[in-house]
C-alpha cells in the first residue's frame, strides 16, 4: 500500500502588488511513497520542497491537487493523529521546558496522561537530550532545538514522518545520530519522508529519492536506478613522479606534486588504473571518489534544467 | 476536541506568565491602585469614593490592555515564529 500518495498537488503563489503575477512555486506533482519506505525528497534551495511538506501537513493550501496519506484525505485529522512532522528550522515556545514542550504536543496529539510522562523521557533520550530538565527552550543551541523537534515529531509514534532537513544545523555526531534514529525508524516499520540538500545523507539512507527543481519533479527511483546512467569520477593518487603507460593510455590528465602524482578518471577506469599502477610497482596512495554518483546525477539534471530554461528564454 | 482547546488555552496563558513583559501593566495597575489612597487623602470627605473609583478604573483598564495586547501578539507571534506549524500538523481542527 502507498503510505503517501501526491495526485497532482500543485501551488501558484500571486506576486506583485499592483499588478498581480502568478509564480509557481509547484508543478503538478505526482508521487507515491510505498509503506515502510525512507523516502529521500531532494532538490537545492528554492525547489518547491518544503511547500509540497507544507501542503501535505495542511499548512499551505494547494491551488489544485489532492493527496492522500495511509489510504485517507491528507486533512483529514485522524491521519493527522498518525504522523510527525518536523519544519524546517523549527522554532519553539521560548519560555517552555523541553518537557513541557513535549507534554504539551502530547495531549494534542492525544497521547492518554500516564503513557505521556513515560514517552516523553524516552523520546528526550532517543534523540541525545538529557540533563536540561527546568532549561527554557530559548536557552537552547540550534541543535538541542533540531533535537527536540525531531522528539517532538515521534512523541506520539506515528506511522508516517516528515522531516524537513532534519540533519540541518548538527555537528557530524549529531547527523550520525540522527541518520541511526532514522533507520530506527524504518525497523519499527515506519514510513519516513524527508527533504534534504545534502546527498551524501540520502545516499546513506534512502530506499527511494525523487529530485526536484524549480517546482518541477526531474526524477524518482531507487538511487541504483537513477545513477545508473551517470558514473562518478573518481581521484587516483600514488607515489613517484612518473607517469605509467598504462594511465596515458586511459586519458587521464596528470599532475605531479613533489613526490606524488594525482589523476582524474572515471569510476569505469579505476580497475584498469589500479592495475597499469601495479604493473610498473608504484605505490597507490589513495583512490577517493570526486563525486558521488548520485550528485553527478542531481548535477546533470539541474544543469539540464538550467539549459532548458535558457533556451525558452 | 474540546479537551484540546483546554490544552492550547493552558499552554497560552502559560507563555503569556512567564514572559515577563507582561508584568508591566499590572505593576502599573498596583501603582494607580496605590496612588488612589494618597489622591483619596487631600480629597475632602469623599476618600473611600476616590480609592475605589480609581481602584476598579485601574482594574478594568488594565484588564483591557493586558488583553489586548496578548490579543494582538497571539496569533501573529505564533506565525511569525512558525510555532504554529507543529501545532497545525496535529489533529487540531481550525475552526
């Protein structure tokens, strides 16, 4: 079953003051998450991510289109009752505690009294928050305040989550944490949706991604399946100061650097690196992917955009 | 549902008591308040009519204001600081 399904969502803002234009902000999107699915929603800023997140949680409301989330209308506020949602760079009641936060989400979401005390401490310690009882939220770090808003999102364990740039303003620790909670989630079966811009973390997690740029959805699939088409290039670097044979013949572009020599060539080639390397007995220092695959995708698709664009103009 | 109006409602009143900026008016409220004893004496005869004509002036007035203001800020502040999101996206209805 499709835990989430878009049928068409689409968003035109009115801009201007006298003269009113229209803006879209959001195609016509079509999309279906299956059940139990990390689902990776990517695009670079400005690409109409967090207004389909809003219109899903009935923030924003569509121009056209409907969704349906867990087989029922998505405003409906019985699915409301089972999902979480995270905004982007989530903001709180200042003058609250971190419990009292929770507590209070809790009773809106209609988590029975006795039950919502036990949930509360074990969400604050899921997500690293300990040792701020009695601290007000607005003597929270940003990243304490990304912590409580993803507690907050599954205080009341839902079935579906949406997280917008859940990883945004964490140290590395935290997005290691934060990446493990995710996974978490999925183990106990949950569906979780979340935007991003950083594709090393849908790379990590994600079974599917859709890209989206401009308002316009450019592609979904497993990230296999979309990174089939493009390969990555990848950094070979040894020791020495000569060049191999074997390496001219591939079309790699050399640079020597004191001791050791650096070349450029695509993923497909790195075998036959390795092995021209060993021929000649030169120590291979170190093979570092220049670019993941699936950024190498999300490139050529935003550049594609971008030339599309141009051409219209 | 109604049990979750009660709910928003604590969780306002709460804000609106510990954000100290509130304080204000009803020190203000306390001071007129006093003030009406010493104004009620230089007045000839009719002391316990001053006190309690600027006592319940203050009263009101205040109670006005107070209102008012936690009125105005109500709503806007929770938009403007995106508070209301998390509380939107739950089974809240709007109206």
């Amino acid at each position: 079953m499709a835990a989430i399904e878009i049928l068409g969502l689409e968003k035109t803002y009115m801009v201007g003051f006298w003269h009113k234009r229209p803006k879209r902000a959001l195609h016509p999107l079509h999309l279906a998450v299956q059940d139990g699915e990390i689902f990776g929603f990517l695009g670079p800023n400005g690409a109409g991510k967090t207004t389909t997140l809003k219109m899903l949680m009935g923030l924003v409301f569509p121009t056209a289109g409907t969704a349906t989330i867990l087989g029922k209308d998505w405003i409906d506020p019985e699915v409301k009752a089972q999902i979480g949602f995270l905004p982007e760079q989530p903001y709180f009641y200042d003058y609250l505690t971190a419990h009292e936060l929770l507590d209070y989400y809790g009773q809106l979401s209609g988590v029975p009294g006795r039950e919502r005390k036990r949930r509360v401490e074990q969400v604050l310690e899921r997500v690293g928050l300990t040792d701020i009882k009695g601290v007000q939220l607005r003597k929270f770090s940003k990243g304490m305040l990304q912590r409580a808003g993803i507690a907050q999102a599954i205080l009341h364990n839902p079935r579906v989550v949406f997280l917008d740039e859940p990883m945004s303003g964490l140290d590395p620790l935290g997005r290691r944490e934060v990446r493990d909670l995710i996974l978490q989630l999925q183990q106990e079966g949950k569906t979780v949706f979340f935007s991003t811009h950083i594709l090393s973390d849908a790379e990590a997690l994600c079974d599917r991604v859709a890209i989206i740029n401009k308002g316009e959805l450019r592609g979904v699939g497993s990230i296999e399946e979309l990174t089939k088409s493009v390969q990555g290039k990848v950094e070979v670097v040894w020791q020495g100061t000569q060049v191999p044979a074997g390496m001219k013949s591939l079309g790699a572009e050399c640079h020597v650097t004191g001791e050791t020599v650096r070349a450029v060539i695509s993923e497909s080639q790195q075998d036959a690196a390795i092995d021209a390397l060993r021929r000649e007995r030169l120590r291979l220092i170190s093979i570092i992917p220049v670019r993941t695959s699936l950024e190498s995708y999300f490139v050529e698709k935003l550049q594609h955009s971008q030339t599309t664009a141009g051409t219209l103009v | 549902m109604n049990a979750r109006i009660a709910h928003i409602a604590f969780n306002t009143f709460r804000e609106a008591v510990r954000d100290r900026v509130l304080y204000n008016p009803i020190a203000f409220a306390l001071l007129i308040s006093a003030a009406a004893i010493f104004i009620g004496q230089i007045s000839i005869e009719i002391e316990r009519l001053v006190v309690i004509n600027l006592g319940l002036t203050a009263v009101s007035l205040f109670g006005v204001v107070i209102t008012i203001f936690i009125g105005i800020g109500l709503v806007s502040k929770e938009i403007e600081r995106r508070t209301l999101y998390t509380v939107l996206s739950r089974p809240v209805r709007r109206w």
